[in-house]
C-alpha cells in the first residue's frame, strides 16, 4: 500500500466533497492517506479513522514529521489544483503524481498543461473532461472516474421525520443545494419559485452575495452553508430537486455531486442541459430550455415518478465503486520514469 498526500488546496470540512470523499475510500482500501488542510492551525494531526489523517499545519508537517513518513512507503501525491505543481515536486518528492482533473478553467490550461505532462496518471470526472485530456496528451494514462453517492449520508433510507415534514409543508419545497456561484441562473430560481403554491430553498455558500429576506418576493429561503450530516433532512424534505446552472465551459464539463445525491433520496431532479446529466436520463429531466425546465418542475411536483429506481441508481454509483477503480488504475501504472511530454497543441478546442 502507498502513502496518498491530498496537498493543501482546501480544508477537510469546507464542502465536502468530490477530494475528500476520494481520500476517506483510498484510507479505507488500506492506504495511509494524508489530507493537507489549507487553513493553518495547531500544528496537529488528527486521525478521523483508520489510515485517514487531517493535517493542520502543513508547512509544520512537513519539517517535523514528513522526512521520517517518506522512508515508510511508496508516495503518491493526488493533485487537484494545476497550480500546486512545483511545490509537490519539491515537498514531497513524489513516487507517482496523479492530476485529478475535475473542472474546465481556461486560466488553468497553461499550468495543467505543467502538471499534466509530468503526471503518472490523470484521471477525469466527466466525459468531456477526459476527451479533451485524451486529445491534447494522447501519450497520457487517463481514466474517466465520475463523482458519486456517499452511503454514510443515509438519504436512501426512509425517514419518519421527512414524510411528517411534507404533511406539514404549507408551500410545494423546491430544492437546490450547492455554492451559490456564478453559474447559477437566478431567473430560474426566481421562476420556480413563482409557481404556484412553491418555495425554494437554497442551501451552500454564498460566494460574498447576499440576499434580502424578501428576495423573490419571499418565496426563496437562502440557508447558507451546511454542514454535510445536515444535509439529508433538507434534501429528503425536497419534492423537487434542481440543479439551476448556465450554460458555460465549466458547467458542460461538470458532474455534479449533488444528482447523485438528490437520487439517492429517491427525488426528482430536473437540470438544465449538461451533458452529464444528460446521461443520467430517465433518473435526472435535462432540460433544453428555461421554458422546459420551469415546465419539468411543475410536471415533477404533481408526478414525482419512479423514486426506486433513482435510489437504485444512485446506490450502484457510490464512491466507494469509483475508489475500487483508482485502486486497480494505480495498481497498473508502471514503475516512474522521467518523461518530457508535450501537448500536440496549446490549442483547447471545445
């Protein structure tokens, strides 16, 4: 077994999500996982299980207790951060780096293109993702691993609480969890919620933008960031699940973790049109307009469908399936060997 250093690019407890969900499930195949928080506190580490340890001081870390860890194992170091390149190859020294490449940024592609060439491996969270990857580093070992459900969160068991909340829901709940970012389209937020007899609840960070109380004419609550264990009473009090995002490079190569999640509660989830989610179909309604999508909503909040069936969906992609197959892609990489790849072209076609 190896050692796996996720570097200091966020904290343990913001978010969590597709990094920490990966490192908790290669802790508990047997590797020796160290998630390096971003935030710098007591200089500690705190096991939170077996095999699976939070830095909180990395810098620290790594002049006390790091040089005498390397001698134990085999390192890999899994990046997802193009930036963080040159400070893994001189921190760690690595045995394997893998870029896990898990967004479309166009100010990342010159630094990827530094990372991506001198990786051992790269695995990809979309489709899209990994297309454009195989293109432009063709010589490349890549691996199209999705996002996933995490079981832990138990929004596929039934709750007593739950249904007693939808008898005493007053208004049909809408909702929508995730960062409250730039690619949200707030029209449609503001026209689910104009539906009648609806409200919308929005649950995730809001990015520095804030909302009056009676933003949407009070039909839309904005709760802020939750912690993840809080999560399964909102989504399962949900009839409606949406994922509200504009069309953008960065959207169409995303694979929200949160359809995963709305399915695994056996709710409706109606998207627009990402390709990811497209794939989802008949699980998730991806819709071709904003017309379509305020059409799907209604339609779902009287006939929810087959809840089953998502839920079986959702339990066939968790993320302990996904680490199994990192676990057997590691396995196959061959030994390290230094290498000068290049790009067939710093060209990014769409």
């Amino acid at each position: 077994m190896s050692i796996v250093i996720y570097p200091s690019t966020l904290d343990w407890t913001w978010m969590k999500q597709r990094p920490q969900q990966l490192m908790t499930q290669l802790a508990r195949l047997g590797h020796t996982v160290f998630f390096c928080n971003r935030t710098r506190s007591a200089p500690r580490v705190e096991p939170v299980e077996p095999n699976l340890f939070v830095v909180h001081h990395h810098e620290h870390w790594l002049q006390t207790a790091w040089p005498q860890i390397r001698k134990t194992a085999p390192v890999i170091v899994w990046c997802s951060l193009p930036f963080a390149y040159l400070s893994i190859a001189s921190a760690y020294s690595p045995d394997r780096i893998v870029y896990d490449c898990s967004d479309e940024l166009g100010e990342w592609f010159r630094a990827e293109k530094q990372l991506a060439v001198r990786a051992d491996a790269i695995v990809c969270s979309s489709q899209r993702l990994y297309d454009r990857i195989r293109r432009c580093y063709p010589e490349q070992r890549a691996l199209l691993i999705r996002n996933a459900y995490d079981p832990s969160m138990k929004l596929h068991l039934p709750s007593e609480e739950t249904a007693a909340r939808h008898e005493g829901a007053k208004r049909k709940q809408i909702g929508f969890v995730g960062a409250w970012a730039p690619w949200i389209d707030e029209g449609l937020i503001g026209r689910c919620s104009q539906l009648p007899g609806a409200e919308v609840t929005v649950i995730g960070p809001p990015f520095d933008r804030r909302h009056p109380p009676d933003a949407y004419g009070g039909k839309v609550r904005f709760l802020g960031l939750k912690r993840h264990e809080e999560l399964r009473g909102y989504i399962q009090s949900f009839q409606v699940c949406i994922i509200p995002f504009r069309i953008t490079p960065l959207t169409v190569a995303a694979n929200p973790v949160k359809a995963y999640e709305y399915l695994a509660a056996g709710k409706p989830v109606v998207s627009t049109a990402l390709p990811e989610c497209r794939r989802m179909a008949p699980h998730v309604d991806a819709a071709a307009s904003r017309e379509e999508f305020i059409r799907k909503v209604a339609e779902r909040l009287d006939e929810p469908g087959d809840g089953a069936a998502r839920i079986s969906y959702a339990l066939e992609h968790t993320w302990r399936h996904r680490a199994r197959e990192i676990d057997a892609f590691l396995r196959s990489l061959p030994e390290r060997k230094e290498r000068t790849r290049s790009c067939r072209s710093d060209k990014i076609l769409s």
